[in-house]
C-alpha cells in the first residue's frame, strides 16, 4: 500500500539554452561581458507530483526563431508548480536547476514562490555512494531501468541548436528527453531514498497518530533495536516499506539514570 502524505514533492528537470558569445579561439577562452551576444534562457521543463502519472511539460516553441528565448510564460507556469510545491526532488537541482529558475525569475520581475525544501539526488550520491559514475546517464541505466535517449536525428550539441531554430522535430526529442529525465529522476529517488539519513521528516507531513517513517510517511513500521547518542538512548526503527530506519524522539532511560550519567566536556 502507497504511504499517505500530505507533503506536495515536485520532481524538476529543466532545459536551459546557451549564451551566444563572440570568441577569438576554441581552447581555454575567457569571454567578457562585452563578448556576450545573447543571454541564456530556459526552453523547457518537465515534473511530476512524486507517485502520479502525469508529467507537466511546457517549452518555448512555436514562436520562432526570434523569439524561440522568450520564457516569460514558461517562467510563470514554472513559479506556480513551486509555490505549490513543499518538497523539490532533482539532479543536480541545488546547484543548477533551481538557481538558474530563481534568477530567471528575477530577471523576469517576479518575487519568491513559498519556501521549499530541496532533495539532491546528485548531492545524495556522492555523499552516501561510490558508483561508476553520478550522472543521471549511468544511474537510470543501472539502477532503474530507464534507458538513455539517442537522439540519433540530433546528436549532442544538434539538439539545442535545432530547437533554438524552432525545429518542431527537435522539440519532440527535446520533449522526450525532458520528460523521460523526469520519470529517472523519480525511479531513482524512491531508490535511494531509504540511504538519506538527513531525508525531510515526511511524518511531518501527516496528522496520523502512529509512528510513521521519516522516509516515506510508511506507518509499516517496527521497533529493532536502539540508537544510543551521547546523552542516552532511543528506540530505533525500520520501515516495512521502503526500508529506511529513524528513531523515536523521547530518550528511553529513567530519569535516575540520566541524572547519574555524565557526559564528555567537549560535547
């Protein structure tokens, strides 16, 4: 049975376009202010409200070459998904995706969306695992299933530059590379979720009174074992259904012990 929560999770995947700069080389050039042609824009988002089906998706297109970089509207759309959202799941979001939203949207005059919290699954990875590699390329292929796109008609860099055209054709991979990052973005969240120890406290998110996991909002939870800290020890528990642990709040030693226990000075 899916665990019941009330938390709103967004799963994010954005398509940015480049600057267009003049330069005097190929190789280790630095481009100045003055250099810049044309400022980078987003051409595209997908996400999913974490457990549906459907994937909202919205890009650029259709207005032409001139104005293919107009994200004025996107943005909009985009700032409503977030106010609406308490937790954002992305790869790489923190750093990339939800700074790039946020200037974006100052440059298009709009104020903050309602605060979020923010999983990184990028962050989560090196933190907690040594794999091959962490980009999404390898971990969809290995640990979800999700097999990359070729885009065969629009190899590499070909993509972007057809689209920046209006290409309707290179939208419709752009489109499928956007939604299916989203969709392997989700799978591999569910399954590293249980490894991410400082995971938002999903009980939080439901007015159930049982003990409920901090992974999954799972009230398919049992009692195994303790969690003894510096100042004394809590009950731990595992979840039945994503397998994550967490631990009981109230120090389970009496009060006469912890008054006879002491404690080290640097603590």
């Amino acid at each position: 049975m899916t665990p019941s929560t009330e938390a709103k999770i967004l799963v994010l995947d954005i398509e940015t376009s480049p600057l267009e700069s003049y330069t005097w080389g190929l190789w280790d050039q630095n481009v100045g202010l003055n250099q810049i042609k044309t400022e980078w824009s987003i051409l595209s988002y997908g996400a999913k409200w974490l457990g549906t089906s459907k994937i909202i998706y919205e890009d650029t297109s259709g207005k032409g070459p001139g104005k293919v970089r107009d994200d004025r509207a996107l943005m909009k759309s985009l700032w409503k998904l977030l106010d609406e959202a308490d937790i954002v799941v992305s790869q790489n979001g923190r750093r990339f995706d939800v700074k790039k939203i946020n200037a974006r949207m100052v440059m298009q005059g709009l104020g903050p969306y309602s605060p979020i919290r923010h999983i990184d699954c990028l962050e989560a990875a090196k933190k907690y695992f040594a794999f091959t590699s962490n980009k999404l390329e390898w971990t969809s292929g290995y640990l979800t299933g999700q097999k990359k796109l070729d885009h065969k008609e629009f190899p590499g860099f070909e993509l972007w530059k057809e689209c920046l055209k209006d290409n309707p054709k290179a939208w419709v991979s752009m489109k499928k590379y956007n939604k299916r990052d989203v969709n392997a973005t989700e799978e591999y969240y569910i399954r590293i979720r249980p490894w991410i120890a400082n995971h938002p406290n999903m009980g939080a998110y439901t007015d159930i009174i049982k003990h409920t996991c901090t992974k999954c909002a799972s009230t398919n939870v049992q009692a195994r074992g303790w969690v003894r800290l510096q100042q004394g020890k809590y009950q731990r528990f595992h979840c039945g259904h994503c397998g994550g642990w967490s631990r009981g709040k109230l120090m389970e030693l009496p009060v006469v012990k912890r008054r006879a226990m002491l404690t080290n000075i640097a603590d």
